[in-house]
C-alpha cells in the first residue's frame, strides 16, 4: 500500500470534541478552524479535558457562517465566523505559559459553557494579530540538524491554542500497534480519536513508530517538518465519546514508549505551504527518514 493520507481532523475549540474532514485548506498556522477557540475559568486557568473530561461531549460543527456547539440537555449555541460577537478590546489567555492575544465571545456563549461545564467560563477566540511561535528550541534544533530544509522552513511558525505546535501528526500503525498490545493485556482497543491527531497517515511501509525517525512528509504541494515527539497526558485515557475516564491505553502505552520527554505517542509538525494549498483524504505521501 502507498502511504496515503487515512483521514483529517480539527478541534475547533480547544479539547472540545472534534470534526472529521475529507478534506482542508493548510497553511503555517495548521489546518483551517484548528484550535482556533478556548474557553477559559474565571480565574484565567485554559480549560482542557485534562481537569475536565465532560468537554469531550461539546460537539462542534462549522459551516459557512457559523461555529456550532452543540451538549447533552444543552440547545446549540451558534458562534458568528464573522467575528461579530467578540469583545472590542483584546487580552492575554495563557497556554502552557505562553501568552496569547485573544478576544472574549458573547456573554451567551459563556453562559451555555458556564452551565454545561458547572463552573464559571467564558470562550475567546485568537486574535488576528496574535503571534504565537511553535516551540523555538524544538524548531530550531530540527533546522539544524537538516540543513537542506533551512531556507523552507525558516522564519516564524505562528498557529492558535494547540498546545505547542500547527500539526500533530499520527501513524495508523502505531495504533494498530498498541491495540495488538492492549488486546494480548486483555483491554479493549481504543479508537484514533483518543490522540485527537490532525492528520493520520496510513502505509504498509511505514511501519509502527517509524514516525520517530521521520524527518519529513510530503503531500503534493505541502511538506511536513517532525520537530518534536507528542507527549501525552491523561487525555487519551478519555473515551471521546462518553467523557469516561480509564487506565488504558496510557498504563500499556507508559510501560514502552517512555521517552525521556515522557510517554510520546505522533510527532508534532510545522508547515511548508503554498497558498491555496488543500490536503484531501486519500492523498498520497512521501515519507523521508532521518538516517
């Protein structure tokens, strides 16, 4: 099988469950509408399924003018594209202690969230001139040690709320690789969704974690830098589906693919992008090693 792109993803607001694409326009900040709205405690803690898994069950859906959300005993609240709801005046929102300019929705929007979550919340949205670098120190050490991509990657790689950089990408082998493992443990095998990837990539010749040892991929016109291997928390422990919380997979995950960063599971990406660019279901992909 060539490698080929399995399906596309995005979280529109951050931990909130996600939407599946067949296909996306991509560019430096990601793929489109990721990761692009937060909600936030009174307090200005970033909310995340971490400290709250009920968030799985916001569901989101996006049309042409409108950012749903829709919950259990909740009617939809819709969120205007426009920007038309947002707060006049910008402020700092903080994630993992990177300062972010952003814009405060409606009082409706954080009183639908407020009631739904059981604790005081409002929603914002990135400002347009925000300007949030993926991590330089993962960036700059990927730059250096592959010289030959220096002049396409260089220069700043702004996204929105992700936790740290404009893609995550996983491997379908890698998955099927933990299942096999969380079966043999007599656990139940767990669906993509808990690594709530953005791009899952499927090949007979890319075998299970192969991905740690991936420079770049390829997808026409579009080119993927793998700057730094995804550590995961105790999200993927959270059926997206029902918010309940379990020991697997992180307990079998921990046991063998325990990094000295931590347990990793992907690889996060930054972007090589012409304008227009769209990546679609289906689309092939060019894999290139690091050694």
């Amino acid at each position: 099988m060539a490698a080929r792109i399995r399906s596309l993803h995005i979280y529109p607001v951050k931990s909130c469950a996600g939407i599946d694409l067949s296909e996306s326009p991509i560019d430096r900040a990601g793929l489109n509408h990721d990761r692009r709205w937060l909600i936030v405690t009174a307090e200005g803690q970033f909310m995340t399924q971490r400290q709250w898994p009920r968030m799985a069950l916001i569901r989101t859906a996006l049309d042409a003018r409108w950012l749903t959300l829709s919950a259990p005993g909740q009617s939809p609240l819709q969120v205007a594209l426009d920007e038309s709801g947002l707060a006049p005046a910008s402020e700092q929102v903080e994630v993992w202690r990177d300062a972010i300019t952003a814009r405060a929705d409606t009082d409706a929007a954080a009183a639908w969230l407020s009631e739904f979550l059981g604790t005081p919340c409002r929603l914002f949205k990135v400002d347009r001139e925000a300007r949030r670098p993926a991590k330089p120190e993962w960036v700059d050490g990927w730059l250096e040690r592959h010289p030959d991509f220096a002049d396409e990657f260089a220069g700043d790689h702004f996204f929105g709320f992700a936790d740290g950089f404009p893609l995550l990408i996983t491997n379908q082998a890698s998955l099927d690789d933990l299942n096999a493992r969380l079966e043999a443990r007599g656990a139940a095998a767990v669906p993509m969704d808990r690594f709530r990837p953005n791009i899952v990539i499927e090949s007979d010749d890319w075998p299970a974690f192969e991905e740690d040892q991936t420079a770049v991929v390829t997808l026409g016109e579009v080119r993927l830098a793998l700057v730094k291997p995804c550590t995961r928390c105790s999200v993927p422990d959270i059926d997206q589906r029902t918010a309940q919380t379990y020991a697997e997979p992180g307990q079998t995950l921990a046991g063998y693919r325990n990094l000295d960063i931590g347990v990793v599971f992907g690889q996060n990406a930054i972007v090589s992008a012409p304008e227009g660019a769209v990546l679609r279901v289906g689309d092939a992909v060019e894999i290139e090693l690091d050694f």
